[in-house]
C-alpha cells in the first residue's frame, strides 16, 4: 500500500467531467487527448493526501457512486491509503 493515488476522475450526471492528477518528477504533463470539456486539476507530488481529501469531497455531492471493480479494488485502495495518510475516518467517504 506504499504506491500512491496518482489520479481520480469522475463523470457526474450533472455533466460534470473531472480529472485529479498527481504530478510526478520524472512524468511530463500533458492534456492533448482528452476530449473537449474535461476539467483538469494537477496537484503537486507532495499533496496526494490534498487530492484524496478532494475526492472525497466530490464523492460527498453526489447520491449515487457507480464504479467498473470499484467496490473490489479502487474503494479499498482509496480507503487504506487514506488511513496511511492519516486522514480522519470521519472524511473518508468509500467504507
């Protein structure tokens, strides 16, 4: 559980299109294939707990949370680097 969560994206029914990336030394950024209205929002390597946090506010606004393995292995991966990070139970919003 030591490699960190280097992105999160979301798609809302709200049209909501959003990606979290965590940006790493040695990976050049790069948008040029995504298509047109995806957000994006780059976080510096050091803040991968920030990004979580973020996640789950987003995660919060939202009733539903439909995911392809999610509940196999994204919600527990997320859950448990969450836990390593120290974020308080209280804000993760996967268990």
């Amino acid at each position: 559980m030591r490699k960190k969560i280097t992105a999160v994206g979301f798609e809302g029914s709200d049209g909501l299109k959003q990606i979290f990336i965590l940006r790493r030394s040695g990976i050049e950024e790069g948008v040029n294939e995504l298509l047109p209205g995806i957000k994006i929002i780059f976080y510096d390597e050091t803040k991968e707990k920030e990004m979580i946090l973020d996640t789950f506010e987003l995660m919060e606004k939202y009733p539903l949370l439909v995911t392809y393995n999610g509940d196999g292995f994204d919600l527990p991966y997320l859950y448990n680097r969450a836990s390593r990070l120290g974020i308080d139970r209280q804000k993760i919003h996967c268990t």
